[in-house]
C-alpha cells in the first residue's frame, strides 16, 4: 500500500492552480447519457473517482475520447442496455459513489435503469431516498432485489410533477433534474440544492436545448422536452481544493498564489476563512495569501465563542470544515466546530490530538478547538486517512508539524486531489510517496 512520507515545518511558496471540481465533474459526466450527439468536457480531473465514471459509461457503451489531458469528448448515440445486469457493472458501480448519477440520465431518456447499492466514503450514512423518492414522483417504479443487491427500476412514462425534496441534497437535486428534463410536463421542484455545481449542471442542460428556470434559487422549475442536443462545457475549480490550499498556506505560513480561482462562485468561503483570522487579497481572479506568523479567531459580537458550522449552500460546504478543524489549531483563541450534515466526519481528531492538538471531541457532531497560536508546533506521527477530506486536513497538519510524519491509505485522498503530492513539491514540501504497510492499531 502506498503511504506519504512528510517532514513538515518548512513554509512553502509559488502558485498553485486549482484542479476542476471534482462534484460537478461526476454530474456533468452522467449528463452526457441524455443526448445521441457529442459532448465536449474541460478541465476535468484526473483522479480516481472521475476515471472510473468515465470507464463505467464507456462500458456502457459511449464512445469517449480524451482531446487532451483535462478535456473528453462523449458521444452516448449507442447504449447497451443490458450491462446493467452484468457483473462487471455491478462490481465497478458498487465501488464508486458517484455512479448513481447515470440513474436519472438513463432514466429519463431509456425510461430503465439499475444500480448496485453504491459505496464511497465512510462517514456516516449518505441516504439515497432522496434520489429514489424524486423518481418515484416523476412516476419511475423501484424493485430492490436483496439477493443481488440491486436496484432495478422502470420509469417507461415519466410525467413532470409537484416534488419537495426531502433534503437539499446535491447529487439527488441533479439526479431529478437529469430525469425531469426528457419526462412530459412541467417539474417543479422545491428545497432544490442550489450549489455552483448544480448551477453549472443547469446552465449545460439549458444549452443542449432543456428548459430549466429559478437556476441559482431553492425552486427549480424544468418544462420537459422531447430530445437533448450537443454540447460544450468548462468544469468550474474545486472550491474545496481552493479553500484547502488557503488553510495549507496560513498553518505553514506560506506565501501562496491560488490562480483562477472563479471568486465569485466560492460564496461564503473566504468570508469563513476570514473568521479564523487568515489574511488574503484577490488580484486579479487570483487568491494571494502573504506569509502570516499569527492568525486570531474572531468572536461573536457579544464576545461568545465562535461556531462554524456546514449547511446547505448558500451555506459553509461540509467539505471544508475538516480543513477549518485544522487550521484553528494553530490560530489564537477557540472555535466550535459543529458538523450537522455527516456524522463519523470527525473521527480523525484522535490523530490530531496525538500530534499535539488541543481539541475536545464533545460527540459525532462537534468539536471544541482551543488555538495554540503556533506557540506550541504540532508533532509528526503515523497516521492513517479515515476519508477525503480528512486525509487532506492530515496532510494539511503533517506539512506544518515538526518532523516526519506518514499518512497511510493515500488512495481516499487520490480520489479527490490530483497529483497533490506533484503539485505541494511544486511549492518546496518535503513529501514523498513510499510503499508502507499501515500501522494494526
């Protein structure tokens, strides 16, 4: 198994260029099954997560052709129905989360599809109702089968309806979209997840000829169409990658330049990261982060301790409060973290704890961090990455820490970050990648 090796407390310095978002590349993917003509895709990227949706639809039967490293052509005019019931898409679906994007496309223009019980990150229970139940008010009709662990459904006459989600949820927001766009009649749906991401969904279904308003709102309103044509579209950066890279220049007082980094589209976050004290300036549509020795959390007016917690969008991303865990234990004074959407999310704080961190662990849900203000440096430890997006905040933690450090199951984090080791030596950190059996405890 492969591990990274890092010595850390060395500040880092140069550019940085934000790979494309990895959320909105499995949905605009899906959406190419939705039309018989060629889709253009940039700015994709290269991580294991994409790859494999990318792999499964061309089993499917799209013809895909990479243009250049970061840019695909699809062209879905022939799909082979029956691998649905194959064993090899039930082995590659099962493995990838992002596979119950195809549901909706498929669905809306095959009226059938079928889905292993998909799988993913380990934190906590990610329902699918949402998904299931918003096709079954279009009228699509479910059959789990235990024995093979299947999900076939028939959605032959889907009819636009009146749907309030149960949850903003992203992914089912865009899953209803994809299958309401080819149903007849008009789909209203209310407590619509309203992310860029989804946005960016919207916007490319609207140009392949879908009729989608209230785009950037909570209520969407789609006017089904018979057929969808081709396209062209430019993946937004990752803003959590974005929001990553500012956490990683203020815990090792570097001097980092984020470029292109779409500001106007990353919404709250650099307000958040304000909040715990970080300094940067915007030029151009470049984020520039100056070295900063010290970085103070701000309190409420009343002079209570500040509490971040996610929400749905227009909210803070759950994605990013592991990085914002982090970050406040270097800065000076406390911060509630409150994680409400995921529970197990924070299960990776006993590392940071055994690194020197001063953190309470209340319950599943939240965290007291008590800032060190950099007076006392984290220590590097053996550690192992629970999920995407703690492995980062751990990678983040190891660069900044004295001494080595060694992250075990690097993959959870490949399936986010692409060439993220390449790209922090690109900066001056001392990481390398090294073949490790992880520690038994």
């Amino acid at each position: 198994m492969n591990a990274f090796e890092i010595v850390g407390g060395k500040p880092l310095q140069g550019e940085i260029i934000p790979q494309g978002a990895k959320n909105e590349a499995l949905q605009v993917i899906a959406a190419v099954l939705l039309t018989k003509e060629k889709v253009t895709i940039s700015n994709i990227p290269d991580i294991k997560d994409v790859n494999k949706l990318i792999e499964l639809i061309g089993d499917l039967g799209v013809k895909v052709e990479r243009l250049e490293k970061d840019t695909y052509s699809f062209e879905a005019s022939e799909i082979n129905l029956d691998f649905f019931r194959s064993e090899i898409f039930k082995s590659k679906g099962g493995s990838l989360r992002g596979s119950i994007m195809i549901v909706g496309p498929l669905l809306g223009r095959f009226g059938k599809a079928a889905i292993p019980k998909p799988g993913g990150d380990k934190i906590g229970r990610r329902r699918l109702d949402t998904h299931f139940l918003g096709f079954e008010k279009l009228g699509a009709q479910f059959n789990y089968d235990k024995k093979t662990n299947f999900f076939n459904v028939d959605a032959s006459n889907l009819q636009g309806a009146y749907i309030l989600l149960d949850e903003a949820s992203v992914t089912g927001t865009a899953n209803v979209v994809m299958a309401a766009v080819l149903a007849k009649g008009i789909t209203t749906i209310y407590n619509a997840a309203c992310e860029p991401y989804l946005q960016q969904l919207c916007k490319m279904l609207n140009r392949m000829g879908a009729k989608i308003s209230g785009i950037g709102s909570n209520l969407l309103t789609i006017e089904g169409v018979t057929e969808l044509g081709g396209t062209e579209h430019r993946l937004l950066p990752d803003m959590i990658e974005i929001g990553s890279f500012i956490g990683l220049a203020a815990m090792t007082e570097s001097e980092i330049t984020i470029k292109n980094v779409q500001f106007n589209e990353l919404g709250i976050i650099p307000d958040v990261f304000r909040r715990l004290g970080i300094k940067f300036e915007l030029r151009g549509d470049d984020i520039y982060i100056p070295s900063q020795k010290h970085y103070e959390i701000e309190t409420f007016i009343d002079g209570s301790i500040m509490t971040l917690a996610d929400a749905p969008w227009p909210g803070f991303t759950p994605d990013l409060l592991s990085i914002m865990l982090v970050v406040a234990t270097q800065a000076k004074g406390n911060v509630l973290i409150h994680q409400k959407m995921f529970e197990s999310r924070l299960f990776f704080v006993d590392k940071l704890i055994d690194m020197g961190a001063q953190i309470i662990l209340c319950d599943p849900h939240r965290a007291t961090v008590i800032g060190l203000d950099k007076k006392v440096k984290l220590r590097g430890i053996e550690m192992t990455s629970p999920d995407i997006r703690a492995g980062v905040s751990l990678l983040i933690a190891a660069l900044s820490a004295n001494g080595t450090s060694v992250i075990h199951n690097i993959e959870q984090i490949e399936r986010g970050y692409q060439d993220i080791d390449i790209r922090l030596r690109a900066l001056g950190a001392d990481i390398r990648r090294i073949s490790a059996s992880a520690p038994s405890h």
